[in-house]
C-alpha cells in the first residue's frame, strides 16, 4: 500500500470520500464528469499529514492525467474546486454504452426485451427506448428516476446519465451507479457494465405517486390506497408498452 513522507496512506476513509462527493457535485470538478478519482490538492498528497476532504477534489481520469503531467495547474484545480462545475449545472453525467440494438432492460423481478416504452407510472415514462437517428448509431436511452421521498435522483437522457447533485450520496465505480438517501440506505443499485443491457438490482424509490421497491428477485409497486402489485421473474417481450401503471 503506498503511503507518503508521513506514513499516509493513499486509502482514504469512507466518511471523508464521501464529503468530498457530495462538495464536488459527484463529479469531476473540472468538466463534470461522473467517473472519477480522488485528488489532494492543498496540500499534495506527498505533503499531506492526514486526509482532510476540504483540501481534496474530484478529478475525472483525464483530468487527473492532465493534473499528474502538469498539464492543469494546481491553480485552475483550486479555482474550480470553490465552484464545480457540477454545482454550476445541477448534476454530474457520463454515457452509457448503449449499443446497436435494442437494449435489455432488467429491472429488479422484470426482464424487458424488445420493449420501446418497457414500464409507464402514470403518464410518467420509467424508460423509453428510440431507434438511433442514423446508420450504426447507438439506440437512445432514456429513464427518470426518483429516491425513496420523491426527489428526482437520476435522469438517463438520450444514453447520458445524469446524477443530481441534490442527492444525498453518490458513487460510480464497477460498472455500478450507486444512489444513496443517507450512508445505510440505498435507493438505487443500477448496473450498467454490460453493452446493451441495464440491470437495476436494488430499488426504493416513490414517483409518480407510486413506491416502487426492487431487488434482484422480485418487483413490487405500492398505491397510496393500499394496493401491491408483485412480479418475479417475468419477461416481456415485444411490443410497445410494457408494464402501464
């Protein structure tokens, strides 16, 4: 394990990576980007004596390339730290590896396959998927989700994912968006290593009215009047519409 002049070691401590996600916007603080790594800029990690999340940034990995060469100064990094990007914008984002074909989409206890509009809630499209607008394009991707009190907490908008930096906790690493409404809580575990295919595994989220609770097995939506709806292990293929709620 490397560590510094000091004995530090490069492994920072939960608490303080997530202080310095939720500073940063989750993303990168120079061009917003969601994936990232941890960089300490005041002082250096080769200076440093303990790991305070005031003086460490989000950089995505070119920027932290650029950083690391000296080809972003400490300077610019200091700059935009006091107002990142994503703080400016709203949100952090990156893109999906969507593909060529009419994407999968597994979500929770429901596999869609073939399904242009796999599940609606009300009016409200949970996804949509669009023919790509030109030859050997991607197909285009679209999703709204919430956390479990309502609050909007990502937005796939034409194969961009965007994490909204209102969240309470967010991480992107292996593959994995992670979305949590405080550090025991998760309200969204979404899986998107795999070309053409998005796996929600774990989900607790309320929108449109709905509660929507998830893991990898089964599927379960609950009305305001007391009704419940469980799915497991069902496939749709084809067709328009999926499931209309």
């Amino acid at each position: 394990m490397t560590t510094n002049q000091y004995g530090l070691s490069r492994d920072i401590p939960d608490p303080i990576r997530r202080q310095v996600r939720q500073a940063c916007g989750f993303g990168c603080v120079c061009c917003g980007a969601s994936i990232i790594e941890y960089h300490h800029v005041e002082p250096p990690f080769s200076e440093a004596k303990i790991h305070d999340a005031k003086g460490i940034v989000l950089l995505c990995p070119r920027c932290h390339a650029k950083a690391e060469r000296h080809f972003l100064s400490e300077e610019t990094i200091i700059q935009t730290m006091r107002n990142p990007v994503c703080n400016k914008t709203g949100y952090a984002s990156d893109l999906l590896d969507v593909g060529d074909e009419n994407p999968k989409i597994v979500f929770a206890g429901v596999t869609f396959c073939q399904t242009l509009i796999p599940i609606i809630a009300r009016g409200i499209p949970l996804f949509m998927i669009q023919k790509a607008e030109e030859a050997r394009a991607p197909f285009r991707l679209s999703a709204n989700f919430a956390n479990s009190i309502g609050h909007p907490s990502l937005q796939i908008v034409d194969n961009e994912w965007r994490v909204s930096t209102a969240n309470s906790d967010v991480e992107a690493v292996g593959g994995r968006i992670v979305i949590r409404d405080d550090p025991g809580h998760i309200s969204l575990n979404l899986v998107a290593s795999s070309r053409g295919q998005l796996v929600i595994e774990q989900l607790d989220m309320f929108l449109a009215g709905l509660r929507f609770i998830g893991n990898p097995d089964e599927l379960k939506v609950l009305s305001p009047g007391g009704g419940e709806m469980t799915l497991s292990n069902c496939l749709v293929d084809g067709g328009r519409y999926g499931i209309v709620l």
